[in-house]
C-alpha cells in the first residue's frame, strides 16, 4: 500500500467512527437534539424569538434535560437565515438559577 492510500483509508475510518458514534449518542438519549446535550429531554418547557437582524432569525429554546431525579436545563440556539447554526449548552439546576435574577435584572434596569 503507498502512503496516499494509508491516508485515504484512516480518513474514511476516522469519518465511519464520527458518524457510529453519533448515531450511536442519538439513539442513546433519544434525538439529535439530545446528544448534543448528552442527556435525555424530558421536556420543551417554551422557546422565544429574538428580533431579527437582517436577514437572520435567532430562536432560543429552553429544555428540561437529564433524569427525573437529576434534572438539568438545556438550551438550544438557532440562528436561520442564509447559512443555518445551532449551538447547545447544558446547566444544572443551580447554574439555572443562578441565571435568573440576571435575566430579571437585565429586563428591568435602564441603560
């Protein structure tokens, strides 16, 4: 075997392991969503959509995550627009409310 199939042949087996260990983290906690969460959703609590700028469209969705004993929040983010991206992050309860009073405040204070 020359070098250049060597290449060839561990980037199609790094590519073949990415894809069967996704597949395998989706059918573990049940949805794309939830492997990039790591962690089953129970539940879509609510989402809300942020103004648009331009030609994008932000939309935040809020999540319960985890085990009924263990709950965690999640939080997806997707902007739309000509090029799509969605990026998610997980709090523990705790984290969650420690965001909270920083959402109220930022809605009642003036700039």
């Amino acid at each position: 075997m020359s070098s250049e199939q060597i290449v060839f042949l561990l980037i199609c087996v790094l590519i073949l392991w990415f894809v069967l260990h996704l597949g395998r983290r989706i059918v573990r906690f049940g949805s794309f969503a939830g492997a990039m969460f790591r962690a089953r959703i129970l539940r879509l609590v609510g989402e809300a959509e942020a103004q648009r700028q331009e030609l994008t469209r932000l939309r935040l969705k809020v999540y319960v995550i985890g085990t009924p004993a263990e709950r965690a929040v999640g939080l997806e983010w997707t902007a739309k627009g000509l090029a799509n991206s969605s990026s998610y992050a997980s709090f523990s309860s705790e984290q969650a409310r420690r965001l909270v009073p920083l959402l109220q405040e930022a809605c009642e204070t003036n700039p």
